[in-house]
C-alpha cells in the first residue's frame, strides 16, 4: 500500500511535466504557424479590388468580364549563389512566396506583372547558377492557368546597359517570352512592354532593335487609334489594334530630378529624397523619357527600380506609378498594386504585406511570455496570482 503511494506520488510530476512540454511546444507553434504562414492571409484579406469609374452604371456580371484584375509588383530580387547568405535567401524567399500564394488565393487576379529585377544577380550569374535561380523562381511564383504573369527585364536581369549583352537578353527573353516592344492585349486593353535598360540611345545593337520594334508598334497603336495626324495612307495596311490607350511597363521610371516630390508612408526616406537622380542609372534620360511619352501617349506608366512609391504627372497629365519592391531585404513594409482596368478608364489601389518590425515584435513578445512560463513552472518566479494568494492569507493571519 506505500508502495502505490509513492509510486502515484512520483507519477504526478512526471505527468504535470509532459503536460507543461506539450503546452510550450503548442504555444510555440501557434506562434510560428501564425508569424510565418497565417499572416499574410490575415493581411491580405483586408484588401480589396478598387471600383473603377462608372462601375456602378454597369450589372456585376458585365464588370466581372469587363474589368481587367491587374496585379503588379517589383523588384523581388531572388538572391544568387554570390552575395545571397543562404540563410537571408531562406527567409526573403519563404516570405514572397507565402506572400504571392496568399495573394492569389484571396485576390484571384487575372494577370500578374512584375517590373523588372526578378533576380538579383543575373547580370552576372553563370548558366548553372541562371538555371537554379528560375528554378527558385518557378517555385515561389506558381500559378493556375486562369492566372497569366508577365515579368519584365531589369537591370539586375540583364546588366545595366554597359554589362547588358545579347546573350544575356536572349536567356531572359527565353525564360519569360519578353520581348521589348511587346504588346500585351487582354479584354481589350494594350500593355506595352518596354526594356528600359536598352534605351541608352547610343546605337548598340541592342538598343537599336528595340527603339525599332518600339516605333512599329507606335505606329500600329497610333493608327488604330485613329489620331489626326495619322492620314489613311499612311495608316493603310497597317494591322487595326484595340483603340484603348496603352500603359507602358517598364522597370527604370521615366526622368524625374529626385523622390522630393513623393508622399507616403512607403516613399523614400527623407535622407534620401533630395538626392538627385543619375540619367541613365536611377531614371532614364530627358530624352529617352520624351521619345516614350512622343511614342505612344499612354494614359498610365508603371515602373520599379527605386523599391520606394512615387507618383509623378509627366506633361501634367500622364501618371506614373513607381511600384515599390517587393522584397523585405528592401523594405520593412513591402506592398504590391492591385489594377482594376477597362479599355477606358483604370482604378489602383495599394496593399501592404505584413511589416517586418511587427512580425519581430509579435516574435519577442511571445518569446519573453515563453521566458516567464518557464520560470514560473520552475518556481524561480512567482506567478502574479500565487503572489496575491499569499498577500491575502498573510492578511488574514494578522
């Protein structure tokens, strides 16, 4: 009989301890389940489609299959065998993922683009290296086939102009059917797809060829969109395109002096703001930036490169959007772009991905709660409510 009770005596803790180790380990998981996968849903879900003007004079129906869903990011710079740490390409690339996946599934775009700097060192990364690097790739950015992505070259891709080779264009074209001077057409809307980084304006070959295709399709567009100064003759024979006014997409912005202008909470740091612009590096030239606006009159550009948000009116009435990136080696709030766009008229609409500030402060919050149960199980600190037990029964025996 003390046998048994000495034996249930030493059963107890035993039981009470694998209780307590079952409890950390599901309170550490929730944490990690949340901070690393449920977030991003969380996040996103808050986002929603912006109406475009005039919606509201149109059934749902007709504005489910009327409105092109555009969702548009930049600069997510897959790391390399170079300069990636293996550890920093492992959390960067789990957090896109999960980012892109949440996004799909919530969001259900129609077209996916991404502004130039897919990789980060593709301008010099080997064939081997190149090939793991779209593997990657491929990987974090699946999608359905009711979900078309179109990426764009950056600097970072291919070089800048003086690393940029043929080569090195081609591998790219290959992997994402890039073409410059490429025109996208979904539900009647023209997307023009610029290579920014070939419109140094010296005469490489490079260049040359997509200034080229670029003034080709100027010209369809401009006739197709019936503009005083095209003539019949001119215009005849040429093949008829949709006439909505292009939007171009390109990864460098269009020449602007500096980010002192831009607003927001995702704008360039104030330190940086007043830094002017390099031609041909941070922004492209005066005059490459006229020859687009000349070329095809967009009523909207989009871009990248800066991995700040910016919103500048070129000739006080064409907007462009510099996306910021979409990477959190780049940015503690990265974000992305949700389009809503006819043929007509467009509505954008920003959604933020989950800070990184706030994720680490989820992270020490739940790790010093985990630091307290630990020491109150051990009994080296007192729990808030034992403490009070025993200020009461001390007042009692007094």
């Amino acid at each position: 009989m003390l046998n048994s009770s000495s034996t249930a005596v030493k059963t107890f803790p035993l039981k009470r301890r694998f209780c307590f180790l079952v409890k950390l380990v599901c309170f550490v998981s929730s944490v990690l389940i949340f901070c690393e996968f449920l977030i991003y849903y969380v996040v996103i879900f808050q986002c929603r489609w912006p109406n475009v003007k005039g919606g509201a004079h149109v059934s749902e129906k007709d504005t489910s299959t009327s409105v092109l869903k555009a969702m548009i990011l930049a600069d997510t710079h897959l790391l390399g065998e170079i300069k990636g740490h293996w550890l920093d390409k492992l959390r960067r690339e789990w957090q896109m993922e999960r980012s892109f996946q949440a996004a799909l599934w919530l969001l259900q775009p129609d077209i996916v683009f991404i502004l130039g700097d897919v990789f980060d060192e593709g301008k010099w990364s080997s064939p081997q290296a190149w090939a793991d690097d779209v593997r990657r790739f491929g990987k974090m950015f699946k999608h359905s086939d009711l979900t078309e992505l179109v990426a764009i070259a950056g600097n970072h891709d291919i070089g800048f102009h003086y690393e940029m080779t043929t080569y090195k264009v081609n591998r790219f074209e290959k992997v994402f059917n890039f073409t410059s001077g490429k025109l996208i057409t979904r539900k009647g809307i023209n997307f023009v797809l610029v290579n920014s980084v070939a419109m140094e304006g010296d005469g490489c070959a490079v260049c040359s060829t997509s200034e080229a295709k670029l003034v080709a399709l100027s010209h369809k567009l401009n006739c197709s969109q019936q503009k005083p100064s095209y003539s019949n003759k001119r215009c005849s024979g040429v093949e008829k395109l949709p006439a909505s006014e292009p939007i171009l997409l390109q990864h460098y912005p269009l020449y602007r002096k500096s980010d002192a202008e831009c607003t927001g909470e995702d704008s360039a740091p104030p330190e940086e703001k007043n830094i002017p612009f390099k031609e041909k590096y941070d922004v492209l030239s005066q005059e490459a930036s006229q020859k687009l606006l000349w070329w095809f009159q967009p009523r909207l550009i989009l871009s990248g490169h800066t991995h700040s948000a910016c919103k500048v009116l070129h000739a006080g009435k064409i907007p462009e959007i510099s996306v910021p990136s979409f990477s959190w080696r780049n940015r503690n709030n990265p974000s992305f772009i949700m389009g809503s766009i006819t043929p007509t008229d467009f509505s954008l609409q920003k959604c933020f991905l989950p800070f990184e500030s706030r994720v680490f402060t989820l992270y020490c919050a739940a790790g010093a709660l985990l630091v307290i149960l630990v020491l109150a199980h051990v009994q080296l600190l007192t729990p808030p409510f034992y403490f009070a037990q025993r200020l009461i029964s001390k007042h009692k025996a007094v």
